[in-house]
C-alpha cells in the first residue's frame, strides 16, 4: 500500500520496523527469498516512521466495520503497534 501513507510498511512505528526487520533477515530461508526479504526491509526503512496513531484509528475503523479485531487475527501485529482495541 503506498496510497493509504498510514498503512505503508514504510510509515511503521520505529519499534514495529525494528521488530519486522530482524525477522525479515533472520528468518531461515532459500537465497533468492530472503534477497527478496532484504528488499523489502530496505524499502520500509527508508521511509519516515510515524509514531502509528493514524494506523491504530484506521485499523480500529476497519475492525469495527468488519466486527474483527486485530489483537485476535493478528496479536503479534497489534503489539508491535500498540493496537489497544476497535473500541478505544
């Protein structure tokens, strides 16, 4: 997603990229897939971080809309940006 800037991998919170990024390159996995891993943890941090506000309204608009919730599809996701809930 590059038009939604809030839900780019390149406008992650700073602790998410972190997170995201060693486990991009850590991960055991065949040459040409992690060259493709390496791309990808390069594209994200080259981008501006932002401190994830806008990502968490957004995300809990959706949640609400889709009567989901992030911290039960995605735990480890909602963590890492401080997701608290589509009702917060």
């Amino acid at each position: 997603m590059h038009d939604a800037y809030f839900f780019s991998i390149s406008s992650l919170p700073e602790r998410a990229k972190h997170v995201i990024t060693k486990r991009l390159l850590t991960t055991q996995l065949p040459t040409r897939v992690k060259e493709e891993f390496a791309r990808v943890a390069d594209f994200m941090n080259r981008g501006v971080s932002l401190d994830g506000e806008q990502l968490r309204r957004e995300v809990g608009n959706l949640d609400r809309r889709r009567e989901q919730d992030l911290r039960t599809v995605q735990p480890e996701f909602a963590n890492l940006i401080d997701y608290a809930g589509p009702h917060a």
